[in-house]
C-alpha cells in the first residue's frame, strides 16, 4: 500500500472498498464513481456486473480527477457505459459551499466500529463547515442488515459465476484462497429467487439514497470500521467486541453506496489511536461525480495538514 504514497495517480476497482479503503489508510485520495462513467471490461458477462469497476486514485483531487478524464466515456462495448464528455473532469473545481448541507451516516445505527474512528471521521468532517458546509446526522431509510445481506448474496453469486469453473477443477480449487471458496460455495447455493430478492433489497438501498438525497447535497462514512491491522493477520475477527462473520465483514460500511451505484470518494480523515489513519467517504447522488470532486477539493483546502502529515514508516524514512 505504500506505493500509493509513492506514485502520482493510479488506478483500481471496488466491489467492497478497494479503491475506499486502501486510500484511507495511506491519507490519499480513492474514487468509485458513479457505476458505468468508466466502461466495465472486457469481460464474458455485460450486464449483470454492475458493482464492482474501475476508478482513480491520487494524492492530490487534481490528479485524481485528471486520470477520470482518461478513464472514463462511453464504449459501446459496455451496453452500461454512459455518455458525457470526460473532460467535464478536468473543469475549473472551485465552487461555493456555503449552506451545502452534509448527512453524517456515523455507524449507519449499529456498525461496531473501532474505538476514535467516529470521533476522528466527524473531527475531519467538521472542517468543512470552515467552508460554509452544514454538517447535520443523517440515516437512510433501510437497515444495515438489508443492505449487508444484499450485498454478501449478490457478490457470491457473481463469484459463483465468475470463478466456478476455478472451482470446478479440483487442481485449480487448491489455488483459490479460502475466501474465494466461500464466496463460490454460497454463491452456487443461492436460487434464483434469493438472486433476485437480493436485487429488490438493492433496489431498496438505491431508494434509500436517493430519499436521503432529497434532504442532504451529500452524505459521509467512514472509510472502514477499523484502521489499519498488522499485514499477517488475515483479517480482523471481531469489532469493538462483536465478532466478525465473514472476512470482509469489518468494512461493511462500504457496501451502501457499492449497491447504490452513487459516486464516492475516500479522503484522508488523518490519524487517529495508534498514529494510524483512516478516511471519510464523501457520497454523492448517482451521475453528479464532479460535485463529489467539487467537495472532496473543498475538503483538501481546509485540510491540508492532515493531508500533508505522512504515515509513520514514510515520514521516519
């Protein structure tokens, strides 16, 4: 992860956080934008995949939005790939805040989240009421529960799908790692009723957002629910006490706004307990990706201590 404090831009996907939580904790910039502005593929499958795809990384807002310029356009071989010109990205970013009003999701009601991740996540939020930002405690209109279970059956069954002839083949299955069995197994063991009851939960969580969006310009999360764990654990096995079920249960907070589709951006939030750093979310309504890069500029103008400050093993080099 280092090597994102070390080079200018790059670029990843995210289904379940990764271009979100690994800039979170290095204190850069990570943008899934709103699904289908950077065409998916090539891949067998172009239509149900909706989820997870590419974006942009960066230290700066800038370059982040330089390298979406590149990225993203219509293809007409991704049927989902939308139109607009991508230099809309590369416009002049400075806009008025002021009375923008921004809904802190928290802990969406019961996440257990490491100790100081809320207390540092809302600290670093509140900067940008310098900016004339309204930051005001907001929920969404469905339950974490929902939208974990929607998540975790959609994903496995495109797992399934993607990787079962892996799975399929015995000499191939001793290669996928355990997670990706798991993943596989309660894909191939879901029907084509639970596929389908976990795609009207999505549909929930996307009018749950879009609900929420009629009162707030923008919501916010954390990057994760636990700032950075030592490379030889595999993954955390439980939460402020609660035990984890699945190995990406930790970073459920990232699965809203995957099944929403909506743009969203981790900046650095800075560090908390432990000298260890962690990110924010700044989510927008689905299509209005320049505003979220709009805020997340806004947000490094007020914020540029935290963003300037090194992790550890980089400033003690």
């Amino acid at each position: 992860m280092l090597a994102l404090r070390m080079s200018p831009v790059a670029d990843g996907s995210d289904f379940g956080g990764s271009l979100r939580n690994p800039a979170g904790w290095n204190n850069v910039f990570g943008f899934r934008p709103t699904a289908g502005r950077v065409p998916f593929g090539p891949t067998p499958e172009i239509f149900m995949q909706s989820m997870g795809y590419e974006g942009p990384m960066a230290r700066t807002v800038g370059d982040l939005a330089l390298l979406l310029s590149v990225m993203a356009g219509y293809d007409d071989r991704a049927p989902l790939s939308l139109q607009g010109d991508p230099h809309q990205f590369v416009a002049p970013i400075e806009r008025d805040f002021r009375g923008v009003r921004i809904g802190w999701l928290g802990n969406l009601g019961s996440l257990p989240m490491e100790t100081g991740m809320l207390d540092l996540c809302l600290g670093s939020l509140r900067r940008l009421e310098s900016a004339g930002c309204v930051i005001e405690d907001a929920s969404l209109g469905v339950s974490r529960e929902r939208i974990w279970d929607s998540f975790v059956k959609l994903r496995s069954c495109i797992a399934a799908g993607s990787l079962g002839a892996f799975y399929a083949d015995p000499a191939k299955r001793d290669l996928l790692k355990p997670e990706a069995i798991w993943e596989i197994e309660n894909g191939l063991n879901l029907s084509a009723t639970d596929v389908f009851a976990a795609s009207i939960g999505r549909s929930e969580v996307y009018q749950s957002f879009q609900t929420a969006f009629r009162t707030f310009d923008f919501l916010a999360l954390p990057t994760a629910q636990v700032f950075p764990f030592d490379a030889k654990q595999h993954w955390p096995r439980d939460v402020a006490g609660v035990t984890m079920t699945s190995y990406h249960n930790w970073m459920e907070v990232v699965a809203g706004p995957t099944l929403a589709g909506c743009p969203a951006i981790a900046v650095p939030a800075g560090f908390g307990p432990g000298n260890l750093p962690s990110g924010i979310q700044l989510i927008g309504p689905n299509l209005q990706d320049f505003a979220v890069l709009q805020l997340a500029h806004a947000y490094e103008q007020v914020a540029r201590d935290v963003i300037s400050t090194l992790p550890p093993m980089l400033s003690d080099a």
